[in-house]
C-alpha cells in the first residue's frame, strides 16, 4: 500500500513514469523504421524551424486530445523537446500515460541532443 501512496504523490509532483530512450537507441529505432510515432512536443514555431527526422509536431497543450485522436493506446510514442530543462516532453509523457497509453518514452535529451553528434534535422510544417 505504501508504494502505491507513494506513487500516486510522484505523479502528482509531476514526475513521469514514461521510460527513457537515449539518443543511439532512437536513432536505431528510426533507422531501422520501428512502427513509432515522434513526436515534437514544442510549439509550431521551433517545430519548422528544425525538428527531428519523421517526427509530428503536436505541442504539449493539444497532446491529449489529439493522441487520442490519431493513435491507439498501444501505440509506441516517443515524445522530445529541446533539451534536459525543458519539461515539456515529461510532461507529455506524463499526460498520455494518465490517458491510457501504455507505450510511452520520453527522449529527454531533445534536439540538443541530436544536434550536439551531427544527426540531421529537417525544417518546415510538412506534418
């Protein structure tokens, strides 16, 4: 009983239970055409101006309804933002698995990650 009290105080303190993929473990993933969705979880703006290969922006604020939307609860989600301060892809994290889903990971290192070893990014709003 006593770790489930203290789970449940985790959660509310905003702390996610999401999993954490580093950067090799995506980039194989993406690499080797995993069915995942990518998710950039920033606004609009930094989405276009460079965003991860494959990746769909859905900014934090819209990420409930709209997962809901497009992708089953057993769907593998990896949700990013732009670096470790940022909170917003925990918090995503945090929002899809309260709804249900059951597959969720969270690259916490975000597109400062990425960027720091070379890999590419890809600019517009083409998703």
């Amino acid at each position: 009983m006593a770790q489930i009290i203290i789970l449940s105080s985790a959660l509310e303190g905003g702390a996610t239970l999401a999993r954490e993929v580093n950067r090799a473990e995506l980039k194989r993933k993406l690499d080797q055409g995993e069915d995942l969705v990518l998710i950039e979880v920033l606004p609009p703006e930094e989405y276009a101006r460079g965003h991860l290969p494959h990746a769909v922006n859905i900014p934090l604020a819209d990420i409930g309804h709209t997962a809901r939307e497009r992708y089953g609860l057993d769907k593998e989600i990896i949700v990013y933002c732009a670096d470790f301060a940022c909170q917003a892809s925990p918090q995503a994290a945090e929002k899809l698995e309260r709804l249900g889903f059951r597959n969720v990971w969270d690259y916490a290192a975000g597109k400062a990650d990425w960027v720091e070893v070379g890999y590419p990014l890809e600019e517009g709003t083409g998703k």
